[in-house]
C-alpha cells in the first residue's frame, strides 16, 4: 500500500469541500472494509483519506410520513436488528444479514455500502486488463471467467456486477438517498444511485468525486411488511451471490395482485429493479403461472455470456417461488 494522508474534517461540508479541493485522489473513509481491500491489491490509490464516519448521523429514525431516515453512518449490523425495519421493511433487514459475515457487517456502514465495488475478479487483479478500473484497456471477462457475472443490462466494454445486497432491497422499496455536494444537498432516487456500463464502467454511480451520502429515507410501504429477500449462491456460506430477488406483494381481497415492488441482485452492473414484471403483475392473478410469465417479461432482454445462461434460469425460478411464498403465507 502506498502512502497516503489522513484528516479527519469538522462536518460534513468541510469534508465535501476537501475532497473537492483534492480532486478524484481523495475520498472518503466510512467502515473501510471495501475501500482498504482495494487498497491493499492496488487497484485503488488515493493520495488522501477524510475520515467521514463521525459527520453522518449513525441514527434510524422514523419520518413525520411514516417512513424511516437512515443516516449514511448506521452500522450494517445495526440496521438489520433495528426493531422498525425489521417490523416494516424485513426484506432490508434480510438482506443485510445475507451479507458478508456478522464482523463485517459491524463495521461496514450503509454509505459505504451502496458504494462498495464489483467483486468480478479482472477489476481486483492489476495484472490484467479492466475498462472498470483503467479505461479502454479491455475487459477479458467477457471471454473468460464470467459465470458470476453479468447477463442483462451488460455492455461490450464490462460484464461485471454490482455486489452489494442492501442496495437491492433499498431498490425494490423505493428508498431515496440524501447527497451532499458543493453546491448543497439534492436527493437521488435509488434506481437512479447507480449507473449500466455503457462505455464509461469506470463510473458506478451518478455521483461525483466530492459527493458525499449523507442519509437514504424509505417512503412509508405498508405492504412491505410482507416482503422478503433471497438470495441463492454456490455454498450457503462463504461464497458470492448467483442471484438475489427482493420482493414485496400486496394481494387484493379477490386475490389479485393489487401491488408489488421486485428487484434482482447479482444480475447486472447496478441493482436491477424488475419494472417490467411488476407491471405484468399489477391486476393479474397472483398464479404460479402469472409469476412466471412475468419473470419471463422482464428477462426476455438478458443476453447471458457462454458460461452463465443458468442465470437466467435460476432468476426466474426465484421469482416464482418467492412470489410463491409471499402469496402462500398472506392467504395462512
């Protein structure tokens, strides 16, 4: 690891202006258990670090709408054993303990989480060639080892994945989150947080360098109290993320589909909100049948590589079965 400097700024508007003073070789230091790693190989090399972890507020608090606001310095593992999330929103709280191990989790922070960057293993080894992480420099996995990597939403410059599982909960629930930059603090719809590749995959997210997350709200959902996350994966610890669905179902008195949020995991370079499948779903009939034609209208664009068509197979099926579940237990 090279050397680097360290400071630790007033408030979160001295920090901002810092890393805006420093340019893209500073940034931010929340928990550090993806950005230190990333140290360690290489394959990031910031000149500056500013300590950000006590200038966001580490606090889950309800909104006057009913929601919650969940400072950008909240603890994974505090975030999923948080009473009210786990109460309203328990696809989030599923999600995170899904995620890394309990050490991990008590140090990675929601900022940082939905930052954090792909897992595919050319961006983490910098002996080879990566459009993520040096431009125009190729990406080899499309010809190499792509099993765990991308089949929809993908370009021909990076096939890569976004890894996080909190993000995909957030996503299906329609979560906010709060920036603030030089000019102030805006908000950023989550499905819009993080960017496809195109021909720019060395930029994950909409945001700038000196951007910093401040806080993401969830929107009152009652019926995301009837929601859940799965995730299904090689081994049922220690490894990576295949596929992961969050999804929630709202079920009329007849039975239909009177709502639903849906979103995958571990299919595309950003958290992929099923917007097509809620869609088939809306005033239909809350069928086996009815799921999985809906499964197949949103992964009727996936374009699989050579070694991960299974993919595809295995998003639709988890689909099925989750919807499955989620209408089984409404009618218990």
């Amino acid at each position: 690891m090279r050397p680097f400097a360290y400071e630790r700024a007033a408030d979160a508007a001295a920090a901002v202006a810092v890393v805006d003073g420093h340019g893209p070789d500073a940034a931010f230091l929340a928990g550090g258990t993806n950005l230190v790693d990333l140290m360690k190989l290489g394959v990031v090399t910031p000149d500056r670090l500013v300590d950000v972890t006590r200038l966001t507020s580490a606090e889950v608090e309800e909104t006057a709408e009913g929601g919650i606001r969940i400072g950008a310095a909240v603890r994974n593992s505090d975030l999923a054993a948080d009473p009210v999330v786990r109460e309203r929103y328990p696809a989030l709280s599923q999600a995170l303990l899904s995620g890394a191990s309990g050490q991990l989790r008590n140090l990675a922070t929601v900022g940082g989480n939905l930052l954090q960057r792909t897992r595919c293993p050319y961006f983490q080894d910098v002996s080879k060639p990566c459009n993520k992480r040096r431009p125009e420099s190729g990406c080899p996995a499309r010809e190499g080892a792509h099993r765990e990597l991308a089949v929809i939403g993908h370009s021909e410059h990076c096939v890569a994945t976004h890894p996080s599982d909190m993000a995909v909960a957030m996503a299906a629930l329609d979560a906010v989150v709060h920036v603030r930059g030089p000019a102030g603090e805006r908000e950023i719809a989550l499905v819009d947080l993080h960017r496809l590749p195109n021909d720019r995959p060395d930029r994950d997210t909409v945001l700038e360098s000196p951007d910093l997350i401040v806080a993401v709200e969830l929107a009152p959902l009652d019926f995301a109290r009837r929601s859940r996350y799965r995730k299904v994966r090689d081994r049922a610890s220690f490894a990576f993320g295949l596929v992961s669905l969050a999804a929630a179902l709202d079920l009329a008195d007849d039975g239909t589909v009177r709502d639903c949020r849906l979103a995958f995991g571990q299919l595309a370079h950003k958290p992929w909100r099923a917007t097509r499948a809620e869609a088939a779903l809306r005033g239909g009939p809350a069928t086996d049948a009815a799921f999985g034609a809906a499964a197949d209208a949103e992964l009727a664009h996936a374009q699989p590589l050579r070694d991960n068509a299974f993919k595809v197979t295995l998003a639709r099926n988890l689909l099925v079965r989750t919807l499955s579940d989620l209408r089984d237990e409404g009618a218990a």
